[in-house]
C-alpha cells in the first residue's frame, strides 16, 4: 500500500489533498528489508469537525473486529517511537 498509486479501488493522492475517509499509509523498512507499517483512516485533518488536529481512527495486530486506538498525534514530528516512521501514501477509495 505504501507504494500504490491505483487500483483494488483505491488512488493516490497528494496529503495536501487527504480528506475524511481516506487511508493514511505510515511505515518504514528495516535493515533486513521488512516492512512495519499501519494504516489509519483520517477522520478530521484540521480539526475544524471535531476539534483535533489529525483525528484519525485505527487498529492493531491479526484480526481486528473493532477500532483499537484513536489518536490526533500522528501529524507531528517525532509522535511516532521509530524515527524512520513517516506518512508513505494517501489512497482515497473511488467512488
């Protein structure tokens, strides 16, 4: 996903332009090449609907049946624990 552009119905699209209910790709690879990532949905960009800045809803592990986290941090330099950990891609769903 980090590095789709089009297709399974999803497209790119610039941060500038994300808006609620598109995917928010972060991750980074190791030294050995694997891939550690998630993937969040982006609720609120600005925080104009809900009053937080980078609302975004997500979830963790295996199988998921319900959203495990939200959080409004992600945005800012150093929120994640790994360095390497940046925003790889923005897909929008097609409609």
């Amino acid at each position: 996903m980090a590095n789709q552009r089009s297709g399974n119905a999803l497209e790119s699209v610039p941060f500038e332009d994300a808006r609620p209910g598109d995917l928010l790709v972060y991750g980074y690879r190791d030294d050995k090449k694997r891939w550690h990532g998630h993937v969040v949905i982006l609720v609120d960009k600005y925080g104009h609907a809900t009053g937080h800045k980078g609302l975004v809803l997500g979830a963790h592990g295996g199988d998921v049946m319900a959203v495990q986290f939200v959080t409004f941090e992600g945005y800012e330099e150093n929120y994640f624990k790994n360095p390497r950990m940046s925003l790889r891609n923005v897909l929008r769903p097609n409609t």
